[in-house]
C-alpha cells in the first residue's frame, strides 16, 4: 500500500497547477491591456463631442467660418498624450455653399506602441 506521491507524480501536479496560475495571470492582464484602451478611447470621444461643441457654438455666435483647420495637444485620462486636428469646410453642394459647414474632427494617440485614432464628422448651419 501507497503512504505518498511519487516525484514524477509531484512534478506533474505542480506543472498543472502552474500553468493554471499563468493562464489566469495572462487573462488578467489582457482584462487590464483592453480596459486601458477602452478608457482611452472613451475620453477620446468625449474630447471629439466636446471639440465638435465647441466650433458649432462659435459659428452660432456669428462668426464666419472658412476653410481652417486647427491642432493641438490634449491628455486624455490624465495618462495619454494625444494629438488633435479639426477642419472646417464649406459643404461641398453648390446649393449649401456657406449655408452648411462640414466639421472633422480627429483624436490620435499611441497605445502600447501603437498608432489609435477616433474621429468624428459633424455637418451644422453656418451662423445664427
């Protein structure tokens, strides 16, 4: 009659249980990897609303827009660095020239090493 586990027996069971142990660690970390893209780009999208906000509120105030187009830097989630375009544009119609504007606005950042963007497109009335 057997009293204990073989080394063979040993190494087998730790082996199981150590693959175990790495397979939920690695599920782990993809949880984390997509949690901080999806925290990205939700602030990211945020930012775009806000932006496209922004120029349709000017354009109601009265000012003219023309063809322009602007960029800068922005944090999102207070840990990525990204950049920002927003171009306007007259419609390209002949019957909604300078009556309706086309905005584009586009979000690009890094995310673990590599290039992530979100935009948006927004056609609004020129003026009051």
């Amino acid at each position: 009659m057997r009293k204990a586990f073989t080394l063979i027996e040993l190494v087998v069971a730790i082996s199981i249980l150590s693959l175990g142990i790495v397979m939920v660690l690695r599920s782990f970390l993809s949880a984390n990897t997509a949690l901080s893209f999806s925290r990205s780009k939700i602030a990211a999208t945020q930012f775009l609303g806000s932006k496209l906000a922004e120029i349709e509120e000017i354009s109601r105030s009265g000012v003219q827009l023309k063809n322009e187009s602007s960029q800068g830097e922005v944090v999102l989630d207070g840990r990525v660095n990204a950049r920002w375009e927003a171009e306007t544009a007259p419609a390209e119609e002949e019957e909604f020239k300078n009556k309706i504007y086309c905005l584009k606005v586009k979000v690009a950042w890094l995310e673990s090493g590599r290039g992530v963007d979100v935009s948006a497109v927004s056609y609004f009335k020129a003026g009051k």
